[in-house]
C-alpha cells in the first residue's frame, strides 16, 4: 500500500537517496529544500511513480516548517512518514573562529537541525495522532554526536540533540501506535562531504571506506516500515564499525 512521506533537506546526497528509497517501492513522496530549488528539481524529476511533490521552506523559522507540513498534507494528501533530514554543517573551529562568526554557526546550526525538526515533527505527529496513522518519524543523525566534531562542534551537539529528541518523542508517541528511531552515520560519500573523504579517513573503518546515500537510506525505509515498529527508540550506527560504542 502506498503512504505518504515527506523527506526533508532533500535536494541532494542522502536526503535524494532516501526520497528514491522511498518512491522505488511505490511511496508518494514530498521533496523538500530550502535553498538549492534546482537539485531538489533534478531530485524530483528522477523518483519513478507519480503523485510526489516539490515543497520549499526555510526550516529556521517556526512558521516555516509548520507550514511545509500543511502543505505536503494537502497535496499527498496525508502523511505516514516523516524523515528529517535537512541539516546545516559548517566548520567553526573554536581556536580560528571569531566570537561572532562563532554565535552565527550555532545559532543556524541549532534552528535548521534541532528547532527545524522540531517543529516538523510536532506538526507532523499531531497530523498522526488526530487521523490515527500508525506512522513513521526517523531521523538523521550522525557518529559526531558520540566521537565528537572538533572542526563542526554545533553540528556534533545537533545531532546528539536530535537523537535525544527522537528518544523522547519514541516514548511519547509510543501509546498513539507511532514510531520514532535515528540512525548515526559516520563518512557518507555525498557532494558535501566529498572533500573531506581522504585515504586516512576511509582508513577509519576496516572496510576501507565510507558509506554511500544509498546505504543509509535502505536502513531508513527499514525503519520507517510497519515490522520496524519495536525498533522505536533505536539509534542506528551505521559507520561501518569505525566507531563502537
């Protein structure tokens, strides 16, 4: 039976993997982005099936993402699955990065990738909760939330809040029949990234290198599947034993 998702920060990398993951087995899909419209658009023009949509909104401001959530639930027409994925990760190392520099990188960090998905989740999981949809909320995390940031140390601290989130909702959701899990990616190969995945940095794992979109989004479609409903509560690593905990 198809549902319907909604994948935030979907414009490119992992975010348009697991917009495909989904629309692959049939899913209608809502694509979101904030500021990169034209590979959202390529994002959009590559999911097989029919019926997805194309929503942009700046997740910083509350409204914002109160109103993406309206909107995708007027054009899918419902919502079972939300992924939140959108993120801001930009370098602050704290002994080059001036003090103002320093307060505007957390502070975006913090609105995108904790507020941000915040406030989608409320709306989204009350959506749920009123029409009774036993569904889905799963987000992505990230290994730096357990080893540390030290270039990205907003980014670390988001992640580790997300996931803490994501416990709590999985807790609260739990009696209205809905699930809440995260998974903790380490190196994925993705555009953003790509120039910081060196040889010492495929090293870390034993395999020899890092993940692909491809394989963070299967373990994303498992969680936000019906038999995945035990799963909630679950941090998912998926770093290809580069860093046990």
């Amino acid at each position: 039976m198809s549902r319907h998702v909604l994948v935030t920060g979907a414009a490119r990398g992992i975010g348009r993997a697991i917009a495909l993951a989904f629309a692959e087995t049939g899913d209608r899909v809502a694509v979101h982005y904030g500021s990169r419209r034209e590979e959202a658009e390529e994002t959009f023009r590559l999911l097989p099936g029919d019926g997805h949509v194309l929503v942009g909104a700046d997740l910083r401001e509350p409204v914002a993402a109160t109103e993406l959530v309206e909107t995708v639930l007027e054009r899918l027409g419902g919502l079972d699955v939300l992924v939140n994925n959108a993120a801001v990760n930009l370098p602050h190392p704290i002994a080059e990065t001036p003090f103002e520099a320093w307060a505007q990188v957390w502070r975006q960090t913090l609105d995108v990738n904790v507020l941000g998905a915040a406030h989608v989740s409320h709306r989204a999981a009350r959506h749920m909760i009123d029409q009774g949809v036993r569904g889905r909320i799963v987000n992505i995390g990230s290994r730096g939330a357990f080893k540390g940031e030290p270039d990205h140390p907003a980014y670390g601290a988001s992640k580790a809040a997300l996931h803490a989130m994501g416990q709590s909702l999985a807790v609260a959701l739990a009696p209205h029949g809905i699930g809440v899990a995260s998974v903790a990616p380490g190196f994925v190969a993705t555009e953003r990234v790509a120039h910081r995945v060196t040889d010492q940095v495929r090293a870390q794992s034993p395999f020899g290198r890092v993940a692909t979109p491809e394989e963070v989004a299967a373990a994303v479609r498992f969680l936000a599947s019906p038999e995945a409903e035990w799963a909630s509560g679950t941090v998912l690593d998926l770093n290809g034993a580069s860093y046990l905990r």
